[in-house]
C-alpha cells in the first residue's frame, strides 16, 4: 500500500512589516483546525461488509456513500457554527486510485488526500501530520461511521483545540473506541501500542496521553455504526422516533439525511425492522 504522502506547507511568519494578500490568509490559516474524516470509496463487497447480512453488498456500499454525505454536511455545518475557530473539512481517503469517487461525492470545499496504510494508527498519523502540515493550529481524525454525530461536538473540538496551550480531544464511543481524536500537535506515541478494533482504544489512547502528560479534553459519548444493533438504532433514531438526545449531552442528534433518505428508499413500508428480526434469529439460534 502506498505511503501517505503530508502536506509540505507551512505557516508564514511575519516580521514587523504589514503582511500580504498571501500572508493575510496563511494567517487565518494558522488560526484555523483542519478535520478529516477517515473514508474509504464505496465499492459493493469491500464496504460496510459487517452490515451483510441483513443488508446485501450494494446496499452496505450505498449506506457508506450516504454515511459520508452525512459526515461531510456535518464538517460544513460545524464550519458555519464555530463562533471562535475557523473549520476547514477534509477528505483523508483510500484505497489508491480511488480519488475520482471522492471528487464525485464531495463538494469542492471538502479538501483530499490519500492516507492508506498497512497499521490503521500509521493512518491517522499521518492524516494529522498532512493537516497540520498545511498550517493548521489543530487537527482532528474523525471516523465515517457516525453520520447522525451532533455538529456541536465537532465545534466544541474545534474551539478546545484553537486556544493556547497544547492538547487533545477525544471523542469516546459506545464500543470503547473514539470516533474523534484531535490534537495540536504531531504525537506519534498516541497512535503507538494501541490494540485497533478491540473495546480497549479509547482507554488506551488516554493511557499514551498521561504518559506524555498531555492534557485531554473528553467528550460525550456517541456511537458507531457497526453491526445489527447500531444500525437498527440509528434506523429508529432517524427514521422511526425522529432525532433523539442522548443522555448527558447538550447536543441532538443530526439528522442524517442522505442517510434516512436511503432508508426510506430501501424500506418504504418499514420492512428493515422484519430484516433484521430475522437475521438477529438466525444468529440467535446459531449460538
């Protein structure tokens, strides 16, 4: 797989004299944060294949395509928001060769770049190294299985990390990993020892910041959509029960709509719930 290849611009420095056009927007630049949804193009049978059964291959690419409008409206929604930090949305995607899908789905305002390793923690490394490496003060991973994420929680990440002082925030899920880590700076010990894909990465990754004594903001608690469960519950959050608060956060629920768009098409009569009834049998009585 190749390497992801950071970005080479830097912030400007500015002597006495009245800076530039140029210098002007490298300035508002380096006082902005970058954030960056991890994406993968969607391709029937090597996306969302933890959601087959109950849904088929092309069902499960069609719900990534939707999850990643979703998290893309919710970037640009947080950028309209943020009072004291400026927000630029990224596209950190993969496999190779998969940019034109990207260029299709993604308004012009979403920046891309190719971030695709072999060690998933390499990823996001280098995803906040190719983000700050444009100047930004903070940057931030987040995940594309959260469509129905409250745009708040982007923008309370994004002011936490514009002010001075060096930290992170993280963003925990249900499952016990995160859906959003952002920093300020390039610490490669956070993504290290880190057992990928198990309930323990969140607690690990506040492990490698007490070690390096970086300080870490917290966030609410929100979910990925990963398996029968999570998937019938963000069906009834946003299709069946409306948007819902979860609670101990301010924050509502987005609501999703690429995502309930695709749902209703899928399901008109609300047949989803039957399909995943009979899937949850058939898995109960193979245990």
């Amino acid at each position: 797989m190749d390497r992801a290849k950071p970005f080479d611009g830097k912030a400007a420095r500015f002597g006495s004299a009245a800076p530039s056009g140029a210098d002007t927007a490298a300035l508002k630049q380096a006082s902005s944060v970058g954030i960056a949804v991890m994406a993968k193009a969607s391709k029937p049978g090597l996306t969302k294949t933890r959601l087959v059964p109950p849904l088929t291959y092309d069902e499960a690419a069609a719900l990534n395509t939707a999850f990643l409008h979703d998290v893309t409206d919710n970037m640009l929604r947080a950028s309209d928001r943020a009072a004291h930090a400026r927000i630029e949305g990224y596209a950190a995607y993969g496999p190779p060769g998969s940019e034109e899908f990207f260029r299709r789905n993604f308004p012009p305002s979403i920046g891309l770049f190719e971030a695709w390793q072999p060690n998933f923690g390499d990823c996001l490394y280098h995803t906040i190294c190719a983000i700050l490496g444009r100047g930004h003060v903070g940057a931030v991973v987040l995940n594309a299985d959260s469509p129905s994420l409250p745009a708040a929680l982007l923008v309370e990440t994004a002011e936490m990390l514009a002010r001075p002082g060096d930290r992170a925030v993280l963003g925990p899920s249900s499952d016990g990993g995160y859906y959003l880590l952002g920093l300020k700076a390039a610490h490669r010990r956070m993504f290290e020892d880190i057992t990928w894909s198990t309930a323990c990465v969140a607690e690990q990754t506040r492990e490698r910041a007490r070690e390096i004594g970086l300080e870490m903001h917290v966030l609410p608690e929100w979910y990925d959509v990963d398996d029968v469960a999570t998937l019938r519950r963000l069906y009834a959050e946003i299709c069946a029960d409306g948007p819902a608060v979860r609670q101990g956060a301010a924050a509502s629920a987005q609501n999703a709509r690429h995502t309930a768009a695709l749902f209703n098409r899928l399901w008109p009569h609300g047949d989803f719930s039957r399909r995943a009834d009979n899937f949850t049998e058939i898995e109960q009585a193979a245990v």
